[in-house]
C-alpha cells in the first residue's frame, strides 16, 4: 500500500500577469488624452459658432428695423425720400432723375431731419413686388417711425415685355392698399446709361411727387 504523498511547500504569488498572481484592481480614470482633448475644444467651438450665427440672425433687421442708420445730412423732411423694397429697385436712378433723398433699404425718421413724405420703389418681377408687399405690411402695421407719408409705391419694369396675370394680380392687390405707379422698361438703366428720351409716366411721377425731372441724366 503507497504511503500518502506529502504537500510540497506553497507558492508565493509571482508578479502580476503569471499564474498565481492577484488580479490588479482598476485604477482611477485616465485623464483624457490628446484625442478627446481635441473633441471638446471641436464642440466648444461648434458651441461658439452656433452662439454667433444665433447671434447674427437675431440682429438681421427686417422692414421696421431699420437696416441701417446713415444721416441724410441737409435735406429737409419735405423732400420726398426714395424707399427701396429690394436691390436693384431703381430707387438711386429715380433720384437721380427726379431729386429728393436716395434713403436706401430702411426708413427714413423725420424726427431726425429725414424726409417724411415717401414712396417705396421695387421691380415687377415676383421678388419685387413681394419685398414692396412686406414693406407695406410693415407700414400698416406701424413698424415704421411715426410722421411717415406714403406717397405711392413706384414698380419700376424688370422687363419689356407684358407681365403675367399672377403678376398683375398681386399688383392689383397693392392698388388696393396704395397708390401704385408704373415707370416702363428704360433700357438706358440696365446698362447705366442715360436715357436720350423718358416716357410720359415719368413726367408723370414728378409731378406726384413734386420734382421735376433732372435732364442731365441719370444712373443706375
């Protein structure tokens, strides 16, 4: 009969990762390195992006706000001042022609000196008429400085030819708020040029807006 074996001596445990050893605890978290570094500062900036352009469109002024604050220097509130809907409306060439203030895209504020007796101008084309639309409704719903003086709305001809019957739909539906003017296609302006004779219309408007018509030219 075999005699029992006898236990051998018992192992120390070896260093961590060989047989035998304890499992290592979990250290505290790691700092984050380079990479995730790099994402924070990209949402931190993303964040100040998102900030300015919230920003920005918040100070975007629309009709009622006025755009812009230039001083029309010497001119007086009775002089008629030249709205435009839009860019390209034609309001500078009707300046030109017939005098007054080229206000540019805003209001004018006659308790500042400005003109108070206006006329807004803009194109025939649907972007046109729908800029003179949201201008008026601004006007109408007393967005506008007060003293202000519509004196008509000028559509200046974006073409030769006959507009549409959408077009003249809505135009009629301006006539129903405002007196409404039509100044026909000058071919002279599209290219800056001036014009060797004017319609009739033009005459006109000067008369409606008390002017008369400058003959040295005039400029897109």
């Amino acid at each position: 009969m075999a005699s029992p074996r006898t236990p051998g001596p018992v192992k120390s445990p070896g260093p961590a990762g060989t047989p035998g050893a304890p499992k290592s605890r979990p250290g505290p978290p790691k700092a984050p390195g380079s990479a995730g570094a790099a994402s924070v500062r990209r949402a931190a900036a993303d964040r100040a992006d998102t900030d300015r352009s919230d920003t920005s469109r918040s100070a975007e002024a629309g009709w009622g706000e006025p755009k812009r604050r230039r001083p029309l220097r010497g001119k007086s509130p009775d002089e008629i001042g030249w709205v435009k809907a839009h860019g390209g409306a034609g309001a500078t060439s009707l300046c030109e022609l017939l005098g007054g203030v080229d206000v540019g895209a805003r209001w004018p504020e006659p308790a500042k000196g400005e003109p108070r007796r206006i006329v807004i101008v803009g194109r025939t084309s649907a972007r046109g008429i729908r800029a003179v639309s949201q201008a008026l409704g601004a006007l109408h719903e007393g967005k506008a400085p007060q003293g202000l003086d519509l004196v008509a709305v000028v559509l200046v001809a974006d073409t030769p030819n006959r507009l549409p019957l959408s077009l003249l739909r809505r135009i009629r539906v301006i006539r129903s708020v405002a007196h409404v003017h039509r100044v026909p296609w000058i071919p002279a302006w599209r290219v800056g040029g001036r014009p060797r004779s004017l319609p009739r219309k033009i005459n006109k408007l000067a008369q409606l807006v008390g002017a008369e018509v400058r003959h040295e030219g005039t400029a897109s």
